[in-house]
C-alpha cells in the first residue's frame, strides 16, 4: 500500500490526504497496480483508537488505473470532524467492482492533541 500522509496530525485537521493503493498480488507479493477505474464503489475506512469504524466514499487519485483511491479529511455541515480524537488510528481503502471486492493492506497513523494555535488566548490581567 501506498501511504502518504503528513508525519503531524491532529485533531481537527482538514484537508489531510490519505492515499491508498490497491495491487495485483502474486505469491502473494505486491506486483503491479490494479486498475480499478471501473470500480462502482470506492471507500476509504478509518479504524478509530477505540476500534470502531467510520467510512468515507473515496475518489480517484487520477483516473483509477493506477490503482489509487484518496480521502481528504473534512468537517461536515452536521458539525462532525473526520479526526475527532487523539490517539492511534488506521485505515484502508476499498473498492467494489463487477467481478468482486479488493481491499489494501492497513496504514498507522498518530493523531495529536489539537494545535497550539487552536487554543484559546487568555489575557492577562
């Protein structure tokens, strides 16, 4: 799998890219990239550090024969960020096309407490 993420992430960040790459495995090593440009489905899944799961539809990274499926960190119009607590996460991506299911391996990343400059100013008296 490809993983290219930022080394600092915290919570609350958005716009963080997080790329997956889906591969033809033989013997089961990683050979080539799968096109998947043909995929109806393609999602990214982050595992939270308390194991549950939140999914987020993907898209291409270019046009899918390349293998590579992304996901950009968002907040939502309901409020909910996607990296809403410190701690260590995961995620993979995968695609549902008409012959099957394909999925990558699993990527770690580290999500920090928020940014200092997020943190209220306080004035001294």
């Amino acid at each position: 799998m490809v993983t290219r993420v930022i080394p600092d992430i915290f919570v609350g960040d958005v716009g963080t890219h997080f790329i997956c790459e889906i591969v033809n495995l033989v013997n089961s090593l990683p050979e080539a990239p799968l096109d998947i440009s043909s995929a109806s489905e393609k999602v990214v899944v982050f595992i939270k550090p308390d194991f549950t799961e939140k999914e987020f539809d993907a898209s291409f990274v270019t046009d899918g024969s390349d293998g590579l499926l992304e996901y950009v960190t968002a907040s939502h119009e309901d409020g909910t960020i996607d990296l809403d607590v410190e701690g260590n996460w995961e995620y993979y991506g995968w695609i549902k096309y008409s012959t099957g299911q394909r999925r990558t391996s699993t990527g770690k990343f580290r999500v920090y407490p928020g940014r200092i400059s997020e943190l209220p100013v306080v004035e001294e008296e």
